[in-house]
C-alpha cells in the first residue's frame, strides 16, 4: 500500500500499455524496524510467465523484503523482472538487491507521507517527511 501514490504519479508518465497487478508483503507491521519476517498478505491475480515485470516500491531499506519478493517473482519465469523504488535507504541494505529506477537516496530516519505511514497513519499527507521518534515510541494516539 505504501507505493500506490507514487505508482499513481509513474504510471500517469508512462505512455506505453501496461497491466496493474499488486502484492502485499509485509516485513514491519506496525512497527518502525523491520521484523525480518516477511509475510505475504496478498499474491497476483494475474501470471506474469513471459512479461516484462516493473516492481514499484515505496521504500527499500534493508532489502530482505525485496529480496524475497525478486525470488518468488523470479520463480514465475518473466520475460524481465526490474525495480523502482521511491525512496532507499542504501546505508541500511544488509543483502545486495538491484535497483533499476531510483527516485531519492534518503539518510536512515523512519519517513512517513506520500504513502509510506506508520500505524496506518499520514499516508495522505502530500509530501515525504521525518516523523518525530517521540511519536512513533508509544505516543501516538
């Protein structure tokens, strides 16, 4: 969920057809680190055996998540299989993951807005932002 309104943005500049399919995967639930579990909350409706797969992301931080996600994709034989991420945090990555597409390489502070939230909040809010540790250590209500 937390790429939807920059995936919203990419495809409006996209010119070429294209298909919209979405997985939900989860590594932090309500948390501001990830678990390092990672679960599948939703798979593709639609197979992608022999297309070329553009997966977009919100953020990639320590890239176990992805990582995950390129392997099972991989499995299902695309003809191409590339990223774009949003946001990355490259000073947190703890296994090599390729990104194709980067929008900004960000410093390791918990960003919420533009889609990313914590707790399910400020995913509406218009533009990417520091959410104060204060917050996110129990004081949100």
């Amino acid at each position: 969920r937390g790429a939807i309104i920059f995936m919203s943005d990419l495809a409006r500049s996209i010119s070429i057809p294209m298909i919209f399919d979405f997985m939900a995967i989860s590594s932090y639930g309500a948390a501001t680190e990830s678990s390092g579990v990672v679960r599948i909350l939703k798979d593709l409706d639609e197979t992608i055996e022999g297309k070329d797969v553009l997966v977009v992301e919100d953020i990639v931080d320590t890239g176990l998540t992805l990582d995950y996600l390129l392997r099972i994709l991989k499995s299902r034989k695309p003809a191409s299989l590339k990223v774009c991420t949003f946001l990355n945090k490259s000073a947190r990555r703890k296994t090599k993951v390729k990104v194709d597409y980067l929008g900004f390489d960000i410093p390791n502070k918990f960003v919420v807005g533009y889609g990313l939230d914590y707790a399910g909040k400020f995913r509406n809010v218009p533009f990417v932002f520091t959410l104060n540790p204060e917050i996110y250590k129990g004081e949100l209500k």
